[in-house]
C-alpha cells in the first residue's frame, strides 16, 4: 500500500464504533481516529504508535498507521506547532547525538552486536557479555555497532529523516564488511526490516541459547511478561521470550495486545501526563493479572526493552529485563537517568576505540616522555632510585608503591622492585610495601582490562587462552586465582589482564591475589633483605637463610602439581 492511500483507506474503512478507545488513553481521552485525523489533526502526535487500536479493529484496519502517515504529512508540510517543532527538533538532536562520534562505533566483523540505545546505555554490562556468550556460541570473533537507528524520529513521524539516516547506516556497514546484525532492541530491528531489509537481522533471543540464562529467579514466583510494542510485529521473538522465561518462571501471563509503557511516539516530551496514563494502564495489567493467590505487589514485570525496564521503575514496579538473568549480570534496581545513560554509552564506545587506537598510542608517547626526562635528569638509573629512597625515608615508600603499582599494567617484572624492597626495608616494611604494591598493581591491569582493555586483551591472546582461564574461573572461582598465583601457568602481568574478562568478582580477585601473592612476596622479601645483610652487615647467616627461604618458594608448586593437573588440565585436552 502507498503511502498516500493508508490515510483514505482507514477513512473509508472507519465505522467509529469505538472499540479502540478501550485500548488506548490517548483514543479515550481525544476520540475517534477519523475525527482526530479531520478535525483536530495535530493531535495525532499524542499516539504512542502502539498498533493497540490495530489488534481490535473489528474492520481490521490501523488506526495508527493513519496517524503515523497524518505525522509524516504535517512535518513535511511544515504544517505544525512551535511546540511541537521543539519536540521533532529535540528528537532530532537526540537521534544525531547518538549517531556521532564518540557515541558511534562500528567493528570491521561481518557479524556484530547492536545493542541499541537503551540496553547500551543502562547497562554495558550486559553488552560486553553478550557479546563473549555469542562469540561462544558462534565460534567466531563478534564485533559490536553502537549507533542510533533513528527510531525516536521514526515513532514522531519525521520519516524523511529516518530515511537519510538509514543510508548512512548502510554505508557503515558496508565500509566495515558487516552483513550480519544481532539486535537486543526490537525497534531498531523494526527499523532496519522497514528501511534495509537487505541486510539479514536478528533478535539476540532468536540466537541465545536458554542455558545461557542461568539464575533461577522466578522459579516459584509468577512474572507478567511485557512485550515491547515493536516485539508485536515479530512473532518468533515474543515466542522466544516466553520459551526463554518458561523455563524459570512458574507461571507467566502476558498481554494479547501491545501496552505501551509511556516512552512510545516521543510521548513523555509531548505530554506528560498522557503518558504517565500510558504507564499506569501498562502497569494495571501487571497488577490486575489473575496469577495463582499472590499479591500483585509481589508480581514483577519481565521486559526485554531496557526503556520499557526503566520506565517501570521509576513508578517504583519491580521490573527486569529478560537479559538480565544471565550468570554475573546484577539486575538494575534503580532507574537510570538520563545522563547516567549518555556517561554509559560514551564509556562503552570510547573504551573500543581506545582497545585499537588511541590507548597504546597515548602509553607509547606517555613512556617516551617520563622515560626521556628521567634519563636526562639522571633519575633514570638504579643508584639514583636506591639513592632517592634512602634520602627520603616517608615519601620514598610512597613512590615505591606506585611505581610497583604501575609496573604490572605496563609489564614490568616486579622481581627486581620486591628484591629491593628487602634490600632496602627488611622483612616487614619490604613485605608490607611489596605486596600493598603488587595488589594495587594487579587491580589496576585487572580493571582495565574488564571497563577498557577487555576487547584488545582478548584480540591480543588466543581465543584459547583466554576461554580456558574462563571456564576455570566459571568451575572453581578463587581457587582458581590461587592456583595460577601459585604456578605461573601465565607471567603475572599477562594474568592480570586475562582474569579481568572471565566472570570472577573484583572482590574475590582482589581477597584471593593478595593472600596467594604472599608467599612468594614474603620469600622474595626475605632473600633481598639477606643480601642487604650481607652487603651492607657482613651478616652470613642471613643470606643462607634467605636462599632457603627463597628455595622453598620456588619448590612448593611441586608438591601442588598432582592437584593442579586435575584442576587444569593441558589446554589441549
């Protein structure tokens, strides 16, 4: 059907019964759509673009397609408010913000992840491990595209605009060989099925497999799954999201028809009110659902429309978005604003960028830099650094601990600043200094590594190395820190970086090297501060106890090597 013929269609089709004013406050509170259309015209800016009203038109017409075509018509006409020009102006502006640098960013992969706005920018978490778990699954390198697909403008009828965006989105994945998308958004599917259909797109719940979704959360509770109005245009993913959420809700009940949450057609910058109205019917057939005896309080909402999530709570509903059921993702609690959302999304596309480009660039010059001005002042030496740290007895531990805590991230061999610190502050103080340094050190590489480095650490390392460190981290948790700090099965440095992708908490990494770090930092310590004893007191009897003690550190991973073979076995195997 033409354009220009949806609008006489629906007209000549409308018998006004009324029937779709029971699906929709906007309907109910303006009236019927052929004399919204006619007689009050700019109104149809208050339709959410639901398709409600579609699904119970006894004439099998949409009314909301008129309205979307009665949108269009007068934005190109130019035919509109001022107010309602600052709200397509303001939509515009949200739209080509996130669709620029540094929000945007694409991957040269011919199958990618597109997130979409929302899940981007409340939750990153769920997007770095998506993109792990389908790597996996797909056994191939995934990239990630992070743009907007402009349907914000697309909902408030600017669709001329929608049109010149999604020729630019084209160019980009042709530029970066994508002709594979994954989406965890069903608009942006929506969009690129009415404006590209050439190019194959696909649900990230058509593609994760249910084991993936490990928390049982809902075993013996009741959930009412909220479809996302787009999700009605596509039958396999609201079937995929029940066959997803079967199997850890007890029981489930939906809505047969699209309700939208208060965030569809640009409607809560249009009116407020209205789309509060929105929300509350959306949150009403949660409440009101006949689900066993529970208490509707007691009810949460299931989504997989972070937007829709949002929504829900900031009306103080107990929401979840379906994604958020995957093992080591904590579930959002709290409403994220709007510039939490934008913080979110600059970090995750600026951490790719600086994975590739700019951040061994920065590393590189930062060195040649420090290190040139140190050589030239004559710091740069070991006697003027032994020098330096007798001289100032407070400061110098301090600058010890931080050049032992940049050393890891930059790999740097710690041995010889541990050997030091013994040389220099005997047994505790060197053992106190040493380890404060290499935990701090450790830390560091590992928290790049999971909010910046992640995707360059593991483009850096075989596919391999880094799924084998992961599945023992999945199996045995700490134990599995403990042991590779034990038997350098990888050189520290590298192993930082690597424990930063697996799923193991920043916590149990932290408690877990500290503690099996020690024993090598106490041996260490403890042969440095025998040779000062020796050098500097004469004292025999030190350097031979600092050799066995050293000795014995280095042999204990033997008496461990029957346990760590069952622990970790070849990689090969």
């Amino acid at each position: 059907m033409s354009r220009a013929s949806v609008i006489d269609t629906f007209t000549e089709g409308c018998i006004s019964c009324d029937i779709c004013k029971t699906a929709c406050p906007f309907l109910s509170k303006y009236g019927a759509p052929d004399k919204i259309i006619f007689e009050a015209q700019e109104n149809v800016f208050y339709c959410t673009n639901c398709n409600a009203c579609t699904h119970i038109c006894p004439q099998k017409l949409s009314p909301s397609e008129a309205f979307l075509e009665k949108k269009y018509q007068l934005i190109k006409s130019g035919l509109i408010s001022d107010g309602v020009k600052d709200k397509v102006n303001s939509a515009r502006k949200f739209a080509d913000k996130g669709h620029r640098f540094p929000f945007s960013y694409y991957s040269v992969s011919d199958t990618v992840f597109w997130p979409g706005c929302a899940l981007a920018g409340m939750s990153p978490q769920i997007v770095k491990r998506i993109v792990n778990l389908l790597t996996r699954h797909l056994n191939k390198k995934l990239g990630i595209a992070l743009d907007c697909c402009f349907d914000p403008l697309y909902q408030i009828g600017d669709i001329n605009s929608v049109k010149a965006a999604s020729e630019r989105i084209r160019e980009r994945l042709k530029k970066h060989k994508i002709n594979h998308i994954i989406t965890g958004c069903a608009n942006c599917q929506k969009i690129f099925s009415l404006f590209m259909p050439e190019i194959k797109v696909e649900h990230i719940l058509e593609i994760l497999p249910v084991s993936d979704l490990q928390i049982n959360r809902f075993t013996d509770s009741p959930v009412f799954l909220h479809h996302p109005c787009p999700a009605y245009r596509f039958e396999e993913i609201r079937n995929k999201a029940k066959e997803q959420l079967r199997v850890y809700a007890s029981e489930i009940k939906e809505s047969a028809i699209p309700s939208c949450c208060g965030l569809g057609g640009g409607i809560n910058a249009i009116s407020k009110k209205l789309s509060e109205e929105f929300t509350d019917k959306a949150v009403r057939k949660s409440d009101h659902s006949p689900i066993n005896s529970f208490a509707n309080s007691a009810i949460p909402i299931v989504t997989y429309c972070m937007g829709c999530k949002n929504r829900f709570l900031e009306n103080g509903k107990k929401a979840y978005h379906l994604l958020e059921f995957i093992s080591g993702i904590k579930p959002l609690e709290k409403p994220v604003s709007s510039g939490k959302k934008w913080i979110n999304r600059f970090s995750l596309s600026m951490s790719r960028r600086l994975n590739k480009k700019l951040l061994l660039s920065i590393a590189v010059v930062f060195l040649i830099i420090i290190s040139t001005y140190l050589r030239r002042h004559g710091y740069f030496s070991a006697e003027s650094i032994l020098g330096f740290i007798q001289q100032y007895r407070f400061s110098a531990p301090l600058l010890f601990i931080l050049l032992y805590s940049i050393g890891p991230s930059l790999f740097i061999p710690s041995l010889p600043l541990t050997l030091g610190a013994g040389f220099l502050w005997g047994p505790f103080w060197g053992v106190l200094f040493s380890i404060t340094g290499a935990t701090i050190g450790a830390s560091i590489a590992f928290l790049l590594s999971r909010y910046i480095m992640g995707d360059t650490i593991k483009e850096r390392f075989n596919y391999s190395q880094w799924q084998w460190l992961e599945e023992r981290v999945e199996k045995h948790g700490w134990k599995a820190v403990a042991f590779t700090r034990i038997v350098p099965i990888f050189p520290f440095p590298v192993l930082n970086y690597l424990f930063g992708i697996t799923p193991i908490t920043f916590f149990c990494y932290l408690w877990s090297t500290f503690i099996f770090m020690l024993p090598a930092c106490i041996a260490y310590v403890a042969f440095g501060s025998s040779m000062g004893e020796l050098i500097l007191k004469g004292n025999m009897k030190g350097i031979i106890l600092g050799i066995l003690i050293a000795s014995a550190a280095l042999v204990l991973p033997i008496a461990f090597k029957p346990m760590i073979k069952r622990l970790f076995p070849a990689r090969d195997e």
